[in-house]
C-alpha cells in the first residue's frame, strides 16, 4: 500500500455567485430549450384547458420529470388558471415556483461534522457516473474551506483510476492511499480510515468501482466495503454519497432504489448536467425519494461541482433568471 502527498500552495477562491450562475443556465440550456420551446407551442393566446393541460402533462413526462411530478405540476396550474388566458411565460414561472417547492426540501448542503475525525464519506454509483472525477471535485472544495483530507483509492479493479485520483491528491494537496492493481478494497478502505485517523485529518473521501447495479457479486462487495469501514469507526461511513449521471434520465430511479435498500445512501450528487435535455429527472427524484440532493455538476472544471440550490435551478430549468 502506498500513500502519497503533497503540500498545498494555498487554496483558491470561491468563485463569485453570478458566475456559477451562468453556468448553470449554460449547464441546463439543453434540458430548458426542450422546456421551453415545447410549452411556447403549447400556447400561442388560448386558454387553459384541458387539451392544454394533456399537452403540458405529456411535455413534462418527455422531460423526465415523471409521472408523478407532471400530474402534480398540471394539476397546480389547473387549480390556479384553468379557463383563463395564459401565456407561455406564465406557465413557466408557475412551474417553475412549484418546481423549487418540490426541490427546496431536498437541497441540503453536505455538514461536514467536525466532532468526528476523520469524517468518512463513501462515494458509490454504477459505471461512468463520475465518481473518481466528483471526489477531486469535492477534495478542492474541502481543501479551499481549509480541511485536510485524504483520498482512498478503493476502485482497485481500475488502473486509471487510481492515477487519476493521484493526480487529483498532487492538484489539490491531498493524502492519497492507494493498493496494487486488483488489490481488497475493502482492506484499503480500512486501513486508509486508520491513517487519516493518525494523521488527524478532517475528512476521507472514499472511492469505490463502478458497481453495475444489476452484478450480486459486486453489490456484495460494496456492502463489505461499508462494513470494514465500520469496523475502524463503528460510526462510519458518515455519509454515503450516490453519483448520478443525468444523461441516464429515468433509469436513475433504479439505481437510487437499489444502492439506497442495499448500502444506505444518505445523499445524492448529480453529475452531466450539461450533457443531457433530462435534467428534468433532478425534479422526479426529489418527489419520489425525499434523499438530500447536495451538489450538482454542470461541467469539467474543478469549480463546476457547486452545492445545489432549489430555487435557481427551478427558474434555470424552466428558461427564466435563475435569480429572479
């Protein structure tokens, strides 16, 4: 097992509000233009009736808000404005301030304890979710707000991926464990815990193969994980964070379901925002599983991981400021 560090020059800052901003409505532009441009058609000086109110319904589920979201989405507005005169941006802003309601109770930023040292999170997620790229992302976060923290470099099965999370350690001035190609990750985890625990580091960040969620084996090997780590700290891991690819769309569902009965996810982080029009599926994730969504990703730069927040990504999503 090898561990290797390094010093950090200084953290950068934060980058200024406005500008994460336009990034998210650049992030979301697919998802929106669909949005958009289908409710535009949808009205053009009529009235809301119920024709109008199936097109929505139907627009909406496309978008990969789901059923249930749609139905509830139509039903505000029928309550609302059914018979009378509305136009497309009408129907957007309403939509938009139902959409934040839905997301406001899941849009809870990620509490690092700093009672428990280290604070462990795992991350887990299938196959190309991003997982290695997002704890990089989350280790410079954590670096720029002055914590120390190490990296375990528990996707063994992975050559690249352990040299990209190294690379991610020397960027970011992080500790990395780290085993032989093929190596336990169970074992590393554990072990890696130990050390940040000599070390006094604040948290450790803990990767994980993509876990095809559909493979018993591998599921069972991520379960194992888990419980090494419970093992050096019986109160571990603190936070089990999935990562979500948006361009799945609806087949998140499915794999919230399962890592969440089978290793208790405690939190969620959305990644490919940008690469996909199914950003809609942020919404149908809320409504059905009330789990914390803590960080969105709109981008490849290390800054493009950003704690989520309902209300812009409401307005972002139906095509309106994200600050209005």
């Amino acid at each position: 097992m090898t561990d290797t560090s390094s010093t950090p020059a200084g953290g950068p800052e934060q980058p200024a509000m406005g500008a994460w901003l336009s990034r998210l409505v650049s992030g979301l532009g697919k998802s929106s233009a669909r949005l958009v441009t289908g409710i535009s058609d949808i009205f053009t000086k009529r009235k809301l009736d119920d024709r109008a109110l199936a097109d929505l319904e139907d627009l909406l589920i496309g978008a990969d808000l789901g059923t249930a979201t749609a139905g509830k989405l139509t039903a505000a507005l029928a309550r609302a404005r059914f018979g009378k005169e509305i136009s497309a941006e009408d129907v957007r802003a309403a939509f938009a301030a139902d959409i934040a309601k839905i997301l406001e109770p899941v849009a809870r930023p990620l509490s690092v304890d700093p009672a428990r040292k280290p604070f462990v999170i795992l991350m887990v997620g299938v196959n190309g979710a991003g997982k290695t790229t997002t704890i990089g992302k989350l280790a410079h976060q954590f670096r720029r707000d002055g914590l120390n923290v190490t990296l375990a470099a528990g996707d063994t099965f992975r050559a690249a991926a352990v040299e990209q999370l190294k690379v991610w350690g020397m960027r970011t001035g992080c500790a990395v464990v780290a085993g032989e190609p093929g190596a336990d990750a169970a074992g590393l985890a554990f072990e890696a815990l130990l050390e940040a625990r000599r070390r006094g580091d604040d948290v450790l960040l803990v990767d994980t193969a993509g876990r095809l969620q559909n493979k018993d084996a591998l599921m069972a090997e991520l379960e194992k994980i888990s419980r090494a780590i419970a093992k050096a700290d019986p109160g571990a891991p603190h936070a089990t964070l999935l990562v979500l690819d948006a361009t799945v769309g609806q087949n998140a569902h499915s794999q919230v379901e399962i890592f969440k009965n089978l290793v208790g996810v405690t939190g969620l982080v959305m990644t490919k925002l940008d690469g996909t029009a199914k950003g809609g599926v942020v919404v149908a994730l809320a409504e059905k599983f009330k789990l914390p969504l803590h960080y969105i990703g709109v981008g490849e730069g290390a800054d493009d991981l950003r704690p989520f927040t309902s209300h812009s990504f409401a307005r972002s999503l139906m095509g309106l400021s994200p600050e209005g």
